[in-house]
C-alpha cells in the first residue's frame, strides 16, 4: 500500500509550499494521478486524511484526475490508448508511454492568509 507513502510525500510537499509561499488554510488539493501508477483515489484520500490529521493541513480535501494510459508509435506516429504493445496503425513494437506515468499536484485551493 503505496498511498501512505504518497500522501506523506504530498502533504510535505504542501506544508513547505504553504510555508514558503505564506498561504492561509489549504481547502483543496487536485492531483494528476497516471493509470501506469497503479494508485487507489479512495486508499489515498484515506490516507491524505490520516496523515494530515492534526497538522496544519486538516481538513483539506484532496481531488484526484485519474490520467489513463496513452502511446505514441515510433514508427508511423500513431496513437492509441489501451494497453495494447503493438500499434493498432501500422503493427510497431515501437511505442513510447505519452500519458499514464504521472503524480502531479495541478492546484492548490488556499484561503488568504488574515
């Protein structure tokens, strides 16, 4: 269960930006989450929760955009997105992943600080 490692690693990430940045109280946290990272929204807001519970983050939600996976061909420049090795195209082994691969926090909601 790799969510709590995750969770721990973004509300870091939030507490130095909040820090650095001098934001009020975070509302809500948007992630890009890739297929290819085989994460669970549900375990990882779960676990964003439990991990925020009693820092300066409780409370905050967290809202995940699943990115499905995405090739391009080598070859002919095709692309498809199931999990499918060959090109649907041209019949290429040669892919490349475009999409699927990230962990990103898109936005910060945050309330000015007073």
């Amino acid at each position: 269960m790799h969510e709590v490692s995750l969770a721990e690693s973004v509300a870091c990430s939030l507490i130095d930006l909040k820090k650095e940045q001098g934001w009020g109280r975070v509302v809500e946290v948007r992630l890009r989450i890739g297929a290819l990272r085989q994460v669970f929204p549900e375990i990882l807001c779960f676990a964003f929760e439990t991990v925020t519970k009693g820092t300066e983050l409780e409370g905050a939600g967290l809202a995940i955009d699943d990115i499905p996976i995405s090739f391009r061909c080598r070859d002919c420049g095709a692309c498809w997105g199931e999990d499918d090795p060959l090109c649907p195209e041209c019949g290429s082994m040669h892919r490349e992943t475009v999409a699927g691969n990230e962990m990103e926090i898109e936005s910060v909601e945050v309330e000015e600080q007073t």
